[in-house]
C-alpha cells in the first residue's frame, strides 16, 4: 500500500510547454499516432502533421508501436473532443528545437551547415537544414545567377549569415564560400600555365572587345586583336560559344589572376602563307579593299595586299582608279612584282588584258612610215648647206 500511494504521489504532471516522453501505443488510420506520456498515466495524440518536419506518406515508416519518443506538449483537449488523448503533442517541433540549437552553436563557432535546397522562390532559394533556411539571391553565388532553378534539388555548403531561433530567422550564404573555391582553383590552375606555351582551349564567353577561353579552371583572354592575322571587327563573326582552340600564352598575371591569349600567334603570318602559295608571275584573284588617288590595294589572301598602280589598271588612260573600280569588287591580276622581305606586292591588271585593235593599227601604221626612208640614203653636209658653199667668181 505504502509503494502505491508513492507510485501515486510520483505521478508527472503535465502541462503545456513541456518536454515529455511517448511511448507509441497505437496508430490510427495513418492520421494519428496514440502515445502514453511516460510517468504521467495519461495518453497524448500526435497528429501526422506534427510528427515529421516533412509530409510522411505512411506513419508506420517514422514510428512503430513500443518506440518512445520525445516530445513537446502543445495544448490539452477537451473531453467532448478527446479522440484518444487528454494532449496534444508533437515530435515535429521537438526536433526543430534541437536543430535550431545545433545551429546556433554552429553560428557562434562559425562553422558550416549543409542543406537540400527544397523551392526557388521570388528573391531566393528556400533551404531545408531540419528546419527552414532562406539564401537571397545576391548570397548564392559570387556573381548574379538570373536561374535559380538549377538549385532545387542540389545539397549545398553554406555559411549562416543570420540565426533567431525564436524568429524562426535563419538566413545563409554561398557568396563567399564560391569566390573561395574559385580562388583556390584559379590559383591551381594558374600555376599549370606557362607564357610561350601553346594550349588548347574552349570558347566560353564573346566580347565585342574580345574572347574569353576555359582552359580548365582559368580563363584566358583573346583580344580581338589576337584573334587572326586579318582584321577582326567582331569576334562572334569567327568565333562560336564551345568552339575548340588552340592558343598561346602571351602572359600570366597570377597575382590579378589574368592570363592573356593569342590564336592568331599559333597560324603562320600572312606573308609566311603568301611566300608558300603565290610567286611573280601568276595570275591571282583578289577583292579591291581600298582606292586612293595612284591605285587600287587587292586582298589576295587573308591579310595580304598588292598594288595595282593606276597605270597597270587598262590600257586605256585611268584618271583615278574610282572611275573603273569599286570597293568590294572581285578583280582578276598578274604578280608583276613580290619582295616577300618589305611585304609587297605589284599587280597588273591589263598586263592579263589584250591590247585593243585600234592602238596595235596606230603603232604598225607609224612603223611604216619609217620605213620609207631607204636604209642605203646619205645625207652629207653639202647637202645641208646647199648653195651656201658655192663661191661667186
């Protein structure tokens, strides 16, 4: 008797706000679960929503009968209205609690925390760590990401900017955490490259000022006045987005982290190209790139220009060659000269055209007047002076 009366005196009471022990006696209907408090001999239900921070299809999967699990109550329950229980109680918030005290240790300490990124939603990515954490969108990553969808799903790292725990306030960070990784990688990489080597690469960015190349963890810069021998006005009308080049390290900067490019330095010059494909006396095609007063320039080959003088334009008399010629036009000439050493070139175009009819008539016609003075007539200087010389008697 005296055992029962202690057993009866020693019972738990139980109030709202209190941390007690379950354990499972029942579930009912995959809606609720019916616990009894440990030393209280009172029962408690947990409804599905409150047992697990995240929807749970089956109870049976989280919980089974005879586990104790800790809990907090929430609130009492009415007579009329018990459904198993004098409490109401929850597992979900239990377990938040002792998440938010985990984190706030981890935020005075300074340390990391890992969590699933559950929504993307306006202005951020909402963060599932056990309980709720929001990332802005300026915190995500070291430079502004316009797609935030490529998140979702993702476990990321990240550092805790802002912990209230009775807010509920908790804000994170990737920002810093990615310039890091980057550094770190760029410093890796950077250390692999050498000036004067040649690399291949991928195109990942176009510039009107120039390309940007991945050469794995670094990327280089092509100006646009590296890019090819002839001149580049834009660099998206050679280069494409993914395209594979080879390039040559002009420098490295690993201090500021810069590497600088050139694609035009791994093909032959101009010259070197015209040397192998083009010697004086052939015939080329070439496109008029400019017109001046004494002659026309003609691009036979990328970056190499000749000279057709105003006079080897046609045999006819050319005041200025804009009076037969215009820019862009396709013209056919002869390699009358080529000093490879000055980068020069001479053309003619009429040297490739037949002389007209009426001017070969004119010359003949002159050579045969000549040819009406015997080749055997002397002319002495009696002859000259005539009767000058005769003396009067």
């Amino acid at each position: 008797m005296s055992e029962f009366l202690d057993a009866l005196n020693s019972t738990l009471e139980v109030n709202v706000g209190d941390l007690v022990q379950g354990e499972v006696i029942t579930i009912q209907d995959n809606k609720q679960v019916i616990v009894g408090i440990v030393g209280a001999g009172v029962e408690g239900v947990i409804p599905a929503k409150e047992l697990s921070a995240t929807p749970v299809e089956a109870l049976e999967d989280v919980v089974s009968v005879g586990d104790v699990l800790d809990l907090v109550v929430v609130s009492t329950i009415r007579e009329k209205e018990n459904d198993g229980g004098s409490f109401l109680l929850s597992k979900r918030r239990v377990d938040a609690r002792k998440v938010w005290s985990d984190i706030e240790a981890k935020f005075e300490n300074g340390e990391l925390v890992e969590g699933t990124v559950k929504d993307v939603v306006k202005g951020g990515l909402v963060v599932d760590l056990g309980v709720r954490g929001f990332v802005p969108a300026s915190l995500v990553s070291d430079r502004f990401v316009r797609d935030l969808s490529q998140f979702k799903g993702q476990t990321l790292t990240f550092q805790i900017v802002e912990c209230i725990p009775a807010e509920n306030k908790l804000v994170l960070s990737r920002k810093e955490l990615v310039a890091a990784q980057k550094a770190e990688q760029l410093s890796k990489a950077l250390s692999n490259i050498e000036a004067d080597t040649v690399v291949e690469g991928t195109v990942s960015r176009l510039t009107n000022f120039g390309a940007f190349i991945d050469l794995g963890g670094v990327d280089g810069l092509v100006h646009v006045s590296e890019i090819s021998h002839a001149h580049v006005k834009n660099p998206a009308s050679v280069l494409t987005v993914g395209d594979k080049v080879n390039v040559k390290v002009l420098s490295v900067d690993e201090q500021a982290g810069r590497v600088s490019l050139s694609i035009k330095a791994t093909t032959k010059a101009p010259w070197e190209v015209a040397a192998e494909q083009i010697a004086q006396g052939d015939t080329v095609e070439g496109v008029v790139k400019r017109l001046t007063d004494f002659g026309a320039f003609v691009e036979v080959l990328p970056g190499v220009e000749g000279l057709v003088h105003v006079s080897q334009i046609s045999h006819e008399r050319v005041n200025v060659p804009n009076e037969v010629l215009t820019v862009g036009q396709t013209i056919t000439a002869l390699v009358q000269e080529l000093r490879l050493a000055e980068q020069r070139m001479s053309l003619s175009m009429k040297a490739l055209i037949e002389r007209p009819v009426r001017e070969v008539e004119q010359v003949d016609s002159q050579e045969d007047d000549f040819e009406y003075v015997a080749d055997d007539t002397t002319v002495t200087l009696g002859d000259v002076l005539g009767d000058q010389l005769q003396v009067t008697e």
